[in-house]
C-alpha cells in the first residue's frame, strides 16, 4: 500500500460522508418535525449509511496514521505534536472528534433499531456526532488550496 493510494481513499470517503451526513440531518428534523416523532425508515437507513462509512472513515484514516503517515511519524520522533497546533489538530483533535461521532452515530444506530418514537436526547445525540464531524472536519484541505 501506498500512501497516496490511502490519502486518495480516505478523501473519497469525506466526500460521501459529508453526502451521507447532509442525509442524515434531514432525516433527523424531517422525523423530528414531521412524522409525530415515529422513526421512518428513511432516518434509519441514512443512520446506518452513515454510521457505516464513518467507521470505513475511521478505520481507513487510522491505518494511514499509524501505518503510513510521514507527518505523524516525524512528529512524534520530533517531539512536537502536541506543541505544534498544526499537527495536533491533524494527529490527534481530527482523528480523536471523528470516532467519538462514529460512536455516537452508532449508539444512536441501536436506538434508532430498536424503538419507534424518536426522543429529543437522541436528536441532540445526533446533532452533536454532526457538529463535533463538523468541527474536527479538514475543509481547508478537501476543499481549499
């Protein structure tokens, strides 16, 4: 495996996710607001979707990391990773506010399986997974210069 090859793959799967994720948070306020709180079917198969490419994410983000990255590697032999800002929002913030979303989307996955009615803590639940992968998200580099 090549580095390239896994950064090329970890960038494809940010793009469905943030698809997956737009999905998800329509499906959320559409059963929120408009279904008298029943979970449909639509917010259960969007939950899934996305619970599952968030771990294809995770885990193809964490091998690069550990297995491939040249950043984290010198870094780490340097000793700056977590005095330079630059690296630890790249090495740990980013990778560490991912799989807290990828735990939550699944606790909420469980829930969202097993009960009918949606409740207002599940909804924060999720509104949360999307804000903390909104917020550890690398926009500037999938998008920017």
């Amino acid at each position: 495996m090549d580095f390239n090859i896994m950064l090329q793959a970890h960038r494809g799967f940010a793009y469905l996710i943030l698809l997956l994720s737009v999905v998800f948070l329509l499906a959320l306020l559409l059963t929120m607001f408009g279904y008298s709180g029943k979970i449909s079917k639509l917010l259960r198969k969007s939950t899934l979707f996305t619970m599952i490419f968030f771990h294809l994410q995770a885990l193809v983000g964490l091998v690069m990391l550990f297995f491939f990255s040249p950043g984290f590697k010198a870094a780490t032999e340097a000793g700056t990773l977590m005095s330079d800002s630059t690296a630890r929002n790249t090495y740990v913030e980013h990778p560490f506010a991912m799989i807290v979303s990828a735990v939550l989307l699944t606790i909420l996955n469980k829930k969202f399986k097993t009960n009918d009615t949606l409740r207002m803590g599940w909804v924060i639940m999720g509104v949360v997974a999307l804000l903390l992968m909104a917020w550890a998200f690398q926009w500037q580099r999938l998008f920017g210069a």
